[in-house]
C-alpha cells in the first residue's frame, strides 16, 4: 500500500498533500476568516462537534441545489456528504421546497393538532412493516430515547444490549463503545467505554461484538430476565457501513423473542435510503420497533418511532410519557409528506442503488489501478470506503484501517471540487444523475492520476 504522504499528481502536474492543502486554502480564504471568527462566540466554532474534523478547517457555504454545494467563496463541489444524510433528494428539492413554503405561509408551528400529523402518520404505517403506530419528534437520539423507555416499561426491564461501533444518539445512555480506541478496548474488559467526560455510568449498557452471535448469548445467559431490549443499526453505517452476517438478524430476532426482550432498528440511517420499508424491506426481518431520522425529513428536522400496536399502545394510553413542544411541526411535516410522495415513485431505489453501485465501484476501481489496498461495504445509496486489506466483520476489523491516508484522499478531493465526509460514508441523492456520477469519477481520477 502507498503510503500516506504519497504524492498524487492531477492533470496539471504533481502535487504532494502539502501542496494541495495550500491549494484548498487559497480558494478558501471566506471559510478559513468566517471560522476563525466563529470560534470567538460559538463554542469549537461549530454547532456539532463531528464538523471539527474537516481539513484545513470546516467549510462555509451559501447555498445548495442538487448534488452541487457552494461555499462562500463561490466554489462549487459535488456533495457527497448531504448533511451527513437527510438530503436523499439532493439539496433545496423543488418537490420538499414548494411544500415547505406553501405551509410556513399557512404557520410555522402551532402546538396542536392538524391534517399533516394523521396524514404522514397512515403513510408511515402502510409503508413500514413493524409500523402499527407511529410516534414523532425531532431528531434521532430523542427518539431513541423513546424506543428504549418503552422497552423499559413494557418488559419491566431496565438493561439493554447494544454493539460496539453503533451509534445512537448523543444521550448519555448510549453514547458508548462507539469509537473506542484499541488500548480503551484493551482496558475495558468488555465494560461500556463512555465517549467522553461529563457522562452518566453505563451500568443499564450490555455491549457486545457486531455478528457475534456467542457474546450476544453469553450476555443473555448472564442477564436472563434483565435485557429489556437489544438495540442495532441493521446496517452497521456509523461505522463503516458493515452489514449484518447471513442469518445475524434472523438470530436477533429469535433470541429476542425467546427471551421476552424487544428488538429494536435503529434505522436513522438506513430508513428509507435501502429501500422504502427501509432496512427492514431490504432484510426481510421486522423488529418490535424501529427508529427513524435523516432522510425521511428530506432535510428538516424530524424523527419517527414505528412500532407494534401493543407495544406503543402504552404511549397511547399515557402509560409512557412521551412530550415536546415541537414534535409534528407542520413545517417539517410538510417536507416529511412530499418526501415519502417523491420517495414512492416507480424506480426511484433501482435508480439510486444504480448510481450508487456505479459510483462505489468507480472509486475502488480507480483506488485499485493505483495499488491501493481499498475495502468497501454497503448498499444502494449509502456505502463507505477504507484503505485496508480485508473486508470488516465488526468495528474492531476497522482499526486496521489507514485512516491517516483516507483523510488525504478527502483533501484530494476537496481540492478536485468534491466534498465527501472525513469518516468514510458517502450518500448519493436522486439528484447525482450519471453526468454527476461520471464528473465526479473522472475528479477522482485527476486526485489519482
């Protein structure tokens, strides 16, 4: 494998990384000044901590359209990052847009009920196979949040197990054994390893390996009639978008229901990128209840809990609380109904798993023509590229990987007027047409040549 300082030279001439830092900062001298001012008031400059993480420094932008962003410099980049997600039908969608601001004419919230909250709710539950009742809010960890107190008050239960390198959310509660570091992994013994200061004990957290079926029944063994719930991306997306081994869900699912415990998706990634029923669709295997966010907002700020009727039955009956004074918003209601209007539309996901399909294969062909050793997991419109040797079975495989030499791909890229997301991901959106697809491969091409 070249090594991380290699030199990669564009159609112009070579260029080493240094060169194309410099290059990226000369075109990017409104970003660099806006975040430099940034950090004075907000704290770390930024408004989610995972945006630190950008060479040179996080991007400013001014406007989006498409698959194409543009900075306030006046660069225009094709996204492969969509807002870490939501934007599945590309950036200021006419279809979400003209809905949006017909509604924020009518109101902008109103902390009450309307047509919109009945009429996404029938959607959701003609569409998602574990949906009886549905429940909303804002965004992905409040949900989650949701799904296991009720797990909690349904079994009479308060542990619940989850995998290491799965994210759920920045609550306390589950903000761990997310990306723990070998030495930590070492230290821990199998403890939960919190993600950093300030939080909560994790007595209430069982973690376990991905595609471990053994530690998954040793935990059952060891906690029988504790286990609330097992919690999982059907997908492993937060962490190199690993999926589940052939008959992994299957064993879940079973385990669970011998052993009075809840199976829950969290398919705030996978939900409505996979296929429209989700990962649950794609698999064929239907949980008690299921967790959405990202793209069934098309880009607005909107979460969902699905779940079987006698389950949500004790929010229902108020059993459960479940509150928030901007939960149903009609705004965000709005972009919602004219997403999963958009979404349910003839040859939407072949097209999407057709692009994306074209776009994964591109990129490791081109990294492998340069003798890269290159990894890729994923489906449809959502997959993840590692520099590595073998293919990941769980979080721990990602370790091997040369993260180092990822990160200056990313510059690379960025300097070829592609943006992509510094940990591996890349969304593709109905807007990356194949004109989009072949300019960004033939960028790619020119970070390699």
């Amino acid at each position: 494998m070249p090594c991380y300082n290699c030199q990669i030279m564009p159609a112009n001439g070579q260029l080493d990384i240094a060169q194309r830092l410099r290059s990226v900062q000369r075109k990017t001298v409104g970003s660099q000044e806006r975040f430099g001012r940034a950090q004075k008031s907000l704290a770390g400059g930024v408004s989610s901590g995972l945006r630190r993480s950008a060479r040179p420094y996080p991007l400013y932008f001014a406007s989006g359209q498409g698959a194409r962003m543009t900075d306030v410099d006046g660069n225009v980049y094709f996204d492969y990052g969509l807002a870490w997600g939501p934007l599945i039908l590309g950036h200021a969608s006419p279809q979400i847009a003209d809905k949006v601001a017909a509604q924020l004419r009518r109101g902008l919230t109103f902390g009450a009920q309307h047509d919109l909250e009945f009429e996404v709710a029938e959607r959701l539950t003609e569409i998602i196979p574990c949906a009886d009742l549905v429940c909303f809010a804002n965004s992905g960890t409040e949900i989650v949040q949701v799904a296991l107190r009720l797990a909690r008050a349904y079994t009479g239960r308060q542990k619940f197990l989850k995998f290491e390198g799965h994210y759920h959310g920045w609550d306390d509660s589950v903000l761990v054994s997310y990306h723990p570091t070998s030495v930590e992994i070492t230290a821990s013994a199998g403890a939960p390893i919190g993600a950093g200061a300030g939080q909560h004990p994790h007595g209430d957290v069982l973690i376990a390996e991905w595609n471990d079926r053994e530690a998954v029944e040793r935990i059952f063994a060891e906690h029988d009639n504790e286990i609330s719930a097992v919690i999982c991306e059907p997908m492993l997306c937060n962490s190199g978008c690993i999926p589940p081994e052939e008959g992994f869900l299957e064993f879940l699912r079973e385990i669970t229901v011998v052993k009075g415990a809840l199976l829950i998706f969290d398919e705030v990634i996978t939900g409505f990128r996979l296929a429209l029923a989700g990962a649950q669709g794609w698999y064929g295997v239907v949980p008690d209840l299921a967790t959405y966010a990202k793209a069934i907002g098309g880009g607005l700020p909107f979460s969902v809990l699905a779940g079987k009727g006698q389950i949500m039955d004790l929010i229902a009956a108020g059993k459960v609380v479940h509150a928030g004074t901007l939960n149903g918003n009609p705004v965000v209601l709005a972009a919602a109904k004219a997403t999963l209007e958009a979404l349910s539309q003839d040859n939407v996901y072949s097209d999407l798993s057709q692009r994306g399909g074209r776009l994964r294969n591109g990129i490791v062909s081109l990294l492998e023509s340069k003798g890269y050793n290159v990894v890729s997991h994923g489906e449809a419109s959502v997959f993840h590229i590692a520099f590595m040797k073998q293919p990941a079975r769980c979080y721990r495989d990602l370790l091997a990987a040369d993260t180092q030499l990822y990160s200056d791909f990313v510059l690379a890229l960025l300097d070829e007027e592609v943006l992509a997301l510094p940990d591996g991901r890349w969304y593709v959106s109905t807007a990356h047409t194949h004109e989009v697809i072949g300019a960004t491969l033939a960028a790619v091409g020119r970070a390699l040549s």
